[in-house]
C-alpha cells in the first residue's frame, strides 16, 4: 500500500455507476459525497426495480439504517444480481445490535456474502455473534476490541470487513491493514460512515477488494483531516470535506495516506 | 430561569439516546443538530421496531411532516412505550391544519398526552380545536394569538406546549415563559423547527419539563443569532448554525438567552 | 424575454404554496432552494392526502426519482386535481430510461399532460420514445440532440419542455429558447436539477409558461454562477448557492440572464 492514489485515480477514471440502497437520512449526503469523489450515484430501492438497477450498475451498497421488511427484500433481490454477475457489494449494517429486525436483516444479508462489510466496532462484533455495546447508531466499543470478530466474520463471508473508529482497521481474514487517518469532529455529521461506504463501493470496481477499501478509508479520512482545518464545527465541517473530497489529487492521497500493516 | 447553561450541561453530560419518527425532509438536519448539540439521535421509525427501539431511548420524538398511516402506528406504538416507562416525548405537528389525516393523527397523539407539543401558533390553534390560518407549512397566526390556546392544550396533555416564532411562548397551563432569540431569517431554512424538537426531547430527559423546554428555545434562538452574524444567506446560515451548537457553552447561553416571565 | 426579473419579482411577491411529491435525495435541498427563492414548498406525498392537499395549493412538482407504485398513484391523483382546477404542474422524470416502472410512470405522467417537463436531454429523448444513452440519473446525451424530442414531447402534452445541461432549451413545440447561464460544478451536488423543478412550478404560478420557465431557469444558473464565485468546490458551493438566490434582485436577473430565442 505505498501507493493510495492509484485506487483514486482508477475510480475517477472509471466513475463506476454506483446503485445504493440506503437510509433516508444519508441519501443526500452520500450523494453529494459520491458526486465530489467522482462516482456516479444512484439511490434505486423500490422492490419493483431494484433489481433491475442492479443489472446495469457496476457496484451496489446497502444499508440498514432505516429499514423495514420491503427494503430488506429489495437489499436481497438485488445482492443477489451482483452476486450473479461476479460485482461487487458493501454491507452498512447499521446499528445491527439494536432490534430484533436489524438483526435478521444483518444476518441474512452476511448470508449473501458481501464483497465488504463496513461498520463500526459494535456492530461488527453483534455481525460475528459477539457481545457489542452499541447504544443506538454510535458504537461503545473500540476498534481493536473487533479486530478477532472483523477476522471470523471476513472467514464467514469470502470477503473484506472493514472496522472504522479513530483507527480503522481492515482485513480479508489473513491480510490486514490500519488506516490512521480522519477527524474526530466526523462523528458529530451524521451519515458520514454510511457515505464512506459508497466511496467502498465505488473503489472495489475493477481493483483488489482489501487494497481498495483501505485506499478509500485513507482518501476519505484524509479529506476529513484537510476540511477540519478549514472549519470551526460540523456545519462547515461537513461542507469543506465535500470541497476536500472533491479536490484531493490521486498525489495528495499518496503523500498523504496514513495506512500500515497490521 | 437565570441560569438557562445549567440545562444545556446537563444534557451534554446525559448524552441522551433519542428516538425521533419524523418527517423525510428533516431527518438528516435534525440528526446534525441533534449530534452537534452532544445528544444521540436516532432515526428508526419501521413498525416493526419502533416500539422495540424505544425501550432503549431516554426520549422520544414524534413529527407528521410526511405521514401515512403506517407512521401514526409506530408513534402511537412508541408513544405507548415512552408514557409506560415514565419517559418523556415530545410530538411536532406539522401543518396539522392542512388534511384530514393530519388532523386525525394529531388528535390520536395528543390523545397520548405528549410532554411538550412543539408547533408554531397556527398549529397550536389547530390542535386545540380553534381556527388556525396556516398556509403548507407556515404559520398564519401570530404567536400571540395562540397563548389561550397553548394554555387550554397543556390542560388537555397535562404537559407542556410550546408556540414558536417570532417570541416563543412556553406554557404547562399556568406558569409560562417567553424566549425572544432567534433570528429573521431562521425560517427560510427548511425543517429548523422539526430539528428544535429534537433538541426539546434531548433537554427534558432528567429535568422539569417547563425549564428544560425554555431552555432548549433559547439555546437554539441565540445559536441562530450567533450564526446570522456570520452568514450572508440562508445556505451559509445552515452550516453555521450547527458550528453554533456545537461550539456555545452553558455560560454563554446563561448570559445571552433572552427569557422572561409571561 | 428582455425583463426576466419581472418573472422572479412576481414570484416572490406571490410567494405561492408548491406542493412537491419528490424522492427522498431531494426533499431537503429542494425545500431549501424553494424557500431561499421565496417560494412556500410542502412536500405532501401520501396517497392518504396527496389530493386533498392540491386543492390548497397553487402548483404542484411532481418527480420520480425514488419510485414506488404507491407514489405513482399520488402523483396521478394529485396532478388530476391540478388539471380540474387550471392549475399548473410540472413533471421531472429522473431516470425516466433506466427501469420499467419508470418508463410506466413516466408514460401514465405524460398522459396527464404536466404543463411542464423539466428533464436532461437523455431523459427527454426517452420520455418522446427515443433512444436515450443516460447512466444513473446523469444524461449521456447533449441538449442539441434532444431538441426534437423536446419539441415533439410539447407538442404532445400541449405544455412547456425544458431541457436542461450546458445550454438549456425551452420549448413549447412552437417558439423556443436558450439559456447559457450555468456553471459546470453544478451537477456534482445531487437534487440541483430536481430542485429546479421546484423552482420552475413556483415561477409558472400566474405567469406565461413559457417565458416564466425560461425565466426560473436563467435564475437558477445566474445564481449558480455567483455562488461558483465564492466557492472552492460542490461542498460550499451548495451553501453559496443558496445565498445567491435569497439575495438576487429582479433587476440583477434581468441584467445577467443570458436567454436567447432559439
């Protein structure tokens, strides 16, 4: 991983149409966070096209952060054609630990196998069947108390799972990395971790998963790091890593990008 | 109420966890205000898990910005659950005037008795049964026009009502407040109303209602005056209204909130 | 069109009630961009009241960007009422290209003949029944080879197409017009074109269709350029953007509107 930028230049070169079926209170802002990364968007969930969509996108997302039965069908349906079709998926399992419904859903969608499962460190633990200590949508537990569960949960999947928290962890079971960048003011925006996961998304188009996902923690938290410097707060915060994100050169990202092995 | 900071301390200290089932259009201003105020909201609002959900949150908030019938069933069935538990729950009911739905799900939620009602006058006047001269959204009567009605509501609920605008009016039937912060051009920002209910709910877990609630006004209307100072329009206002939330300090509320007796 | 300022000023001191049944990416900056241009939006979208709510309104937007068949039917309920009633209503069919239920949609929306259809070029081309190269909800064709198609499509509805990107046209299958004003940032925030559609239903409230569109248009890019002005990507540009329409005169419009007939 010496070299970040590559993976950003590779998605802005190919702008992959990325089909996301996420929660009503990220919709915009992943949007807007695809859009200034280069990606193309598209937030289709209706069971009556969702897989359809998925024929023709080259990347899906879902999330569960605002979830009911319909949507979960719709998450399936269209998991399933990106399966089908060799594409890549990302999992946000959203405060998994919370409900009952979350929980099913969570763990019917690991059934699917997801290319990558990005959360925070609760609910990677409740997605490997540990105790996690979540309250709401926020995480209670750290980063490097996941790492044994990131681990059985990537052996379960086939893929990477991806733990995100003041240091970021990332593993495909064997290999992993830590990925230092980022802000400690992005909690305070909220939908920033369910955004990050469509910039996931749009990295693993046609490059290495595990290599991927970490060039796309590296380059969001990077942006993160440039906007706070710029901000006094989480409203201009959130507006200067949109304009951050948008002008982050593949060079930058390279010099910039705080990853090693783990 | 000389001392409005203590209020905002002891919500920031809580952190509470709060529930919100609120409208499309809100939801992710009102996650940023919540979250840069230091309190912990939460977006779920499926049927399916609504009522679970609320038997972990400290508070809950019930808005009819974007209704349909399934919605009115979770904030009932949550409602139900806040009330059994003896925790607070605030309802917003936007533009209650306008149809018959919304005036059918107001009349059932404030049939739970609410904590606090947050509306402005012309949706006070409607939900206690007068006339109200509301336009969509915004209000049509003035903030004065709506004191009796306030008063007759918070006997109705056995709570407290709150009628924002221009100078709010807070009342639990026989004490009442007014808070004159706030600034012109809040309004042209879309759902910063829907988001201050949010902040009510936050402030009532743990303390009186009444205080808590005038509190919660006034921090919020001297934020806005603190970020009209700095913005030359409503979109730059937005960004720094969250950087005023998040960056004021009890001492500053206590010497900045304009509250007085009613 | 030598005053498009009259247009604007009529607007604003009209200040008429657009209802908007919208997807969930726009709800938000769309409300925003509708209020800082002095419009009074309410997005009512549920079968349950959708029509009764037209009755109080004086235009209606109508978009299908985040679909489903319970929508649909609002949508069609909702512009029925327009219709009886000789008020106008506007149509945006997002994606209309990519799915069956939206070429469903978008067919049953035609036929209801919306007095205008705001839409990029691939859009418009298939909204005409002609080969469209749209990806996601972005245009994968210019305006120029979709001015026949837009024509086609007026003459088919009896309203206004407006076909927006670089250099919009505006037609009503008889005169037409182009507007220059623009900046090339503007497509990398989300909801800016449904936003507009917002814009488009407020300005024809009383006004010529025609003329009032080409005029909401040019003051939609007009601010688009001032904002990129003060701007250092999509993040500020967004915030900047609503501060240039809150505070554009009449008289700025008219001096900045670069239209011309076509």
């Amino acid at each position: 991983m010496q070299d970040a930028g590559q993976y950003l230049e590779k998605m802005q070169t190919t702008a992959p149409l990325v089909q996301n079926i996420t929660n009503y209170v990220a919709m915009n802002i992943m949007a807007n966070v695809m859009l200034a990364a280069g990606a193309s968007p598209a937030m289709v969930h209706a069971r009556e096209e969702a897989a359809e969509f998925a024929g023709i996108a080259s990347a899906l997302s879902v999330n569960i952060g605002t979830l009911d039965p319909d949507w979960v069908a719709a998450m399936e349906a269209a998991a399933a054609v990106m399966n089908d079709a060799g594409k890549p998926w990302v999992l946000d399992p959203v405060a998994v630990f919370a409900t009952g419904l979350r929980r099913d859903a969570g763990a019917r969608l690991v059934a699917l196998k997801p290319s990558v499962v990005r959360g925070n460190a609760s609910e990677i633990l409740a997605l490997a069947g540990a105790e996690a200590a979540g309250q709401g949508a926020d995480a209670g537990d750290s980063v490097a108390s996941a790492e044994i569960a990131a681990r059985a949960l990537a052996g379960q999947t086939g893929g990477v799972v991806a733990v995100t928290g003041a240091v970021d962890y990332i593993t495909d079971g064997s290999t992993a990395y830590r990925v230092e960048n980022g802000d400690a003011m992005m909690p305070r925006i909220t939908a920033l971790g369910c955004s990050l996961t469509g910039i996931v998304a749009a990295f693993t188009v046609g490059q290495p998963t595990l290599e991927a996902t970490t060039a796309a923690l590296a380059y969001y938290g990077l942006a993160g790091e440039q906007a706070a410097q710029r901000s006094q707060g989480p409203g201009t915060l959130a507006a200067h890593l949109l304009d951050a994100l948008y002008g982050m050169t593949p060079k930058a990202l390279t010099v910039g990008a705080r990853i090693s092995a783990a």
